[in-house]
C-alpha cells in the first residue's frame, strides 16, 4: 500500500511531464511503425515530393490539433464563445490562450516531424522528387543523375554515382531533424526561464496553488455529484408521486458562466481560482471576469486546466 501511495504521489506531483513524456513514446513509436509498415515510397518524378511531405507533414498537423481537443482548457475558451455576454473570452486574452495552447499542443507534432527526420526515410523520398534539390545534388555528375534521382529511396538508380547520394541524402535528414531538437530544446528552455523570471508569485506560492487547486477540484467533484444526485432524486420522487418539488437551490446560468471563464491575475487580489473570485465577490451583482488591472499569466496556466475532470465532447 506505501508503495502504491507513493507511485499515486509522483503521479499528482508530475502527471504533466509523464504526461508529455508519454505523448512523445507513443508518437515516436507510431512514427517508426507507419515508416516501417505503411510508408513505401512510389520512388516516381511525379509522386515522390508530395508523398514523402505528406507522411511528414499531415499526421503532425492531426497532432496538433489533437492536442488542442484534448486540453480543457480549449473547451473553457471555447464555450460559449460565441454568446453575446461571454465574447469577453474571445477578445485578447483568448488570443493569448491560445498562443499558450498551441504552444502545449506541438509537442506531439514536433517530436514526429523529428523522429521522421533522424528516420530519414520521408525526407529521403520527399527530397528525391524536387527538381530544386535535384539541380543541386546532380551538378558535376551524369547526366542522367536528374532523371534517376527519384529511383535513389528505391535502390534502384542505375547511373554511375547516383545511388550514392542516398547517404546525402540520409545525411541531410539527421541533421535537419538534430537542429529541429535542438531549437526546440532552447526555446522551451529560453521561454520557461522567461515566464517564471516574470512570475508575479514566488515558488513556494506555485506549489501552494497547485495544492489548492487539486483540493479544490475533488472536493468541487464530490459536493457537485452529491448536488446533482439530490436534485435527480426529489425530481424523479416528485415524478412519481405527482407531487410539488422542494424548493432546491443550485447556481444558475449566470454563476456558472464566471466560474467557467478564464482566469486573470490581478497583483491588488490574492484568487487562487475562478471559484475562489466568485465566493469573495463585494458586489454580488458585479461580473467577476474582467476588472482593471487583470492579466493573463502564462506560468499561471495550469489554473484553467483544472476542472471536474469529466471531458466529455458529447456535451
């Protein structure tokens, strides 16, 4: 039981970088199983360009729009967006939302783009059906070097030299893919450092927040599932019986709309959550989602994922 308390420990403590190091395994994986077992390069003038960037480039666009599905905090900025009371959400500060999502959401899409590029098989066929690169490649050798160059991913390019240029090939893959990692690597590190030189609260305080949100978040499941049990109960009671409901109070659509909105920091306000804004309200009557002096924080992001843990694209 200790051990499993403590694995369920590290999980709450770093479930978003098991989380990424997970989506980077399974799509390094399903990158060599499509250009081991799918990938098979038509090595023609006509197709080989088109066939090789769309094996590298389409299931990275799919991944990164998947990672925007898959974040809850899409769905928070999206909903109701389009309503008139909430296009608040949509303005600037949505703006900057989603510049932090798509940020979130490239990792999957990057890490196959550089896994395909150190593979170099697409590249290699991509590359083999460019009249610009085969100018290139071919200047000083046969002839034919321009013609057979879309044979080379093939093995089969009978000119002298020309199947040589395979390893070039090969070659400028790697290191195209090496250079990808590594800026990548620099920026996360350049924009990490940035954002918690910038931070407004301290590191102590970081952890802090994140243990109220999580407390937050279990206990806002279980009150909302006992609410919604009661609720269904006196309805389904009254159902029955043919009788008058009890007076039940529950939020309404208003109250709702500001917890759900995204969350902005203010220096003269100490909130942990959209929640916490709410219940402390002066003015009962006044809208909690924007007031003078309120910021989006990208080291603060982690507050507008939380949730009740129910992702349900149904809804």
């Amino acid at each position: 039981m200790e051990k499993f308390r403590a694995v369920l420990d590290l999980h709450l403590k770093h479930h978003s970088t098991l989380g990424y190091g997970l989506v980077t395994l399974l799509t390094a994986g399903g990158e060599r199983i499509f250009s081991t077992a799918v990938f098979q390069c038509p090595c023609s003038a006509t197709w080989n360009l088109s066939y090789g960037l769309v094996f590298l480039l389409v299931p990275a666009m799919a991944l990164f729009l998947l990672g925007y599905v898959l974040k809850s905090r899409t769905w928070r900025l999206l909903t109701g967006c389009c309503v008139r009371d909430a296009r608040t959400n949509c303005s600037v500060r949505g703006a900057l939302v989603c510049a932090q999502l798509g940020g979130m959401a490239s990792v999957a899409p990057l890490t196959w783009v550089a896994v395909a590029l150190l593979g170099g098989s697409f590249y290699e066929c991509a590359a083999s059906g460019s009249d610009v690169l085969a100018r290139r490649l071919c200047l000083g050798r046969d002839p034919a070097c321009a013609s057979q160059l879309p044979l080379v991913p093939c093995q089969k390019a009978s000119a002298p030299g020309v199947q040589d240029l395979l390893m070039e090939l090969r070659a400028q893959s790697q290191v195209l893919g090496w250079i990808l990692i590594a800026a990548v690597i620099i920026f996360l590190l350049i924009f990490t450092l940035v954002t918690r030189c910038l931070s407004p609260v301290s590191f102590m305080q970081l952890k802090f927040w994140k243990i109220y949100l999580e407390q937050e978040q279990q206990i806002l499941k279980r009150e909302a599932t006992a609410h919604a049990t009661k609720l269904a109960e006196e309805n389904i009671k009254c159902f029955f019986e043919s009788s008058d409901p009890k007076e039940f109070n529950t939020p309404n659509m208003k109250d709702w709309q500001q917890i759900s909105s995204l969350f902005t920091f203010n220096v003269k306000d100490q909130y942990y959550s959209m929640l916490h804004k709410y219940v402390n309200r002066k003015d009962k009557s006044q809208s909690i989602r924007s007031a003078k002096g309120d910021r989006v924080d990208p080291v603060l992001g982690f507050v507008d994922s939380a949730g009740l843990n129910i992702t349900d694209m149904s809804l």
